[in-house]
C-alpha cells in the first residue's frame, strides 16, 4: 500500500529534499499590514517577506490551510501521514483532523494518520524524515500508527532568536520583558514543554554565547545515548555560514548526533524565527 506524506508548510525541506521526500505540502499564508499577502509555498520570497516584516509595527497574521486544502491532498493516496504545527501554535491540526473526517466520509476505505508534531520548523522536518525513513524499511500503516507518537513523545526541539520582534508584536512575549531583552542583548534559549507549548530554559546575554549555551546543553542531554544514534536538523533562518559553524560545533561536541541535517527556515518558520534565528530538533 503506497503511503503519502504530507504535512503544512511550517516543515523546513529545500526543493530537492521535497523531491527525495515525495512530500506534499499544504501552505499556510501570512498577511502584513492588511495588504500584502504570502503564500508559504515553493515560490515564496523569504528575504522580501523579513524586509515587510522588519518594516511594520504591526503584528504578522498567518492562517492555517483551510481543510479543503488538506482532503485535496489525502485524495491522492489510499494512505496519508500528515504532519502538522503544534495545536497550541496553530489551526492546521484542527483543519487536518476536519479533512480527515471529511475524506473518511466520502472514502471509508481510505486510512489516514494526522500527527500533531508538537514542534515546529525543524521539529516537522525530522517527524517527515523519521516517517520516509519507516515507510521505506516497510512499516506498515498500522505501525507507524502505533509507533510514531512514541517518537514524536521523545523528539525535542530547541530554539535561539536573535531578533525577537515578531514574537513581541504577536504577544508570544509581553512587550516590556521582550524590549528590555532586546535592549539588555539578552537571547532566550528556548524550547517546547513536551506538548508543544514554548518556553524558556535559559537567558544568555548575546547571539553568541547563547549558541555556545545551546551547545553545552544538547552535550549534557545526550551525554548518555548511545554513540551515533540521534539524528538532528537545525533550521536557519538567513544565516547559513553561523548555521554551518553550529553544526561543526554541535557534531564536535555530542557524540550521540550520527548526523546533522541543515535547512532554510521556509516562509512560516521565518515569520517567527525571523533573520539569524536558529531552532534545531533532534531524535
């Protein structure tokens, strides 16, 4: 039985990981200002998207994909995987499950899976990774229907802005406590609290030393897995050379990470993590 994955556009792949993947996306939109609209999908311009957004002090909206656009995917195979945002960040888990019961209605034979990734940006990234890698040893539907919550339970997620603007604007973070960061350079290492809500573990003053911090703890909380079995991706956000000295930094450090898969932050993990920001997610 061919088994589809698909998951929302807050899954950070570049065009030819999308290939290798087979993967459908569902593209969430954003909106600045009232009037200018983007479409989070293969054509989307992240550096004109951070350039709107640096120049409003308005908050950014984004929208789920509406059902519709969830069900026109899972039509296109007997058996769909569908990864979605944390339901505490996003609608798009509620509009996958809706398109589910929708699709079941019209196709009962049809088996569908929607996963609440409990994470986002890298987070989706590594579940569709872990999803392909299953599906091709074998895994059956029902398997991955036992198993992959299991997983996405034990993944975790982490995260390290330069440039918390959007997170004030949109009241992730009271405006006051967030200027005064900004101003102090102070740089929250942040995280999810295992359902999918974010919070902070740490404040470190500096970009730099943050990611040093970061660093230190993945060494401490993988210090004892077992030696090359963790896989990690560590999405970047217009910063490739500080992802890619990250990346040197983490493998140098963790002997438990056989591997480090980088990505570019794609439109909806960008309105967030916004220019410099880094979030990794490892399993």
């Amino acid at each position: 039985m061919q088994i589809q994955i698909i998951a929302d556009s807050c899954c950070d792949v570049t065009p030819a990981m999308r290939s290798t993947l087979h993967l459908l996306s569902a593209p969430l939109k954003i909106t600045i200002d009232g009037d200018k609209h983007y479409v989070d999908d293969a054509n989307i311009n992240v550096k004109n998207l951070l350039a709107d957004m640096k120049a409003t002090k308005n908050p950014v909206s984004t929208a789920a994909p509406a059902p519709e656009e969830f069900a026109e995917l899972m039509r296109t195979a007997e058996a769909s995987v569908v990864v979605t945002l944390s339901h505490h960040l996003s609608g798009s888990f509620n509009a996958a499950m809706a398109a589910r019961q929708m699709v079941l209605e019209e196709s009962p034979e049809r088996k569908i899976l929607v996963l609440d990734s409990k994470s986002a940006s890298a987070g989706e990234t590594r579940i569709v990774l872990e999803l392909n890698k299953r599906i091709g040893e074998g895994a059956t539907f029902e398997q991955l229907e036992e198993e992959m919550p299991l997983f996405i339970n034990n993944m975790r997620t982490y995260f390290v802005l330069e440039d918390l603007g959007t997170l004030i604007k949109n009241g992730r973070i009271p405006r006051m406590a967030g200027m005064l960061g900004t101003m102090l350079m102070l740089r929250p290492i942040m995280g999810e609290n295992g359902d999918g809500e974010i919070i902070s573990l740490e404040k470190v003053r500096g970009t730099q030393k943050a990611l040093a911090r970061l660093v230190e703890m993945l060494a401490e909380k993988t210090s004892t897995a077992i030696k090359n079995s963790l896989t990690m991706v560590l999405s970047y956000c217009n910063c490739p050379e500080r992802a890619a000295e990250l990346k040197k930094d983490f493998l140098a450090t963790c002997p438990a990470l056989a591997e480090v898969i980088m990505v570019p932050t794609s439109g909806l993990s960008s309105t967030y993590a916004n220019n410099g920001g880094i979030v990794i997610a490892l399993a």
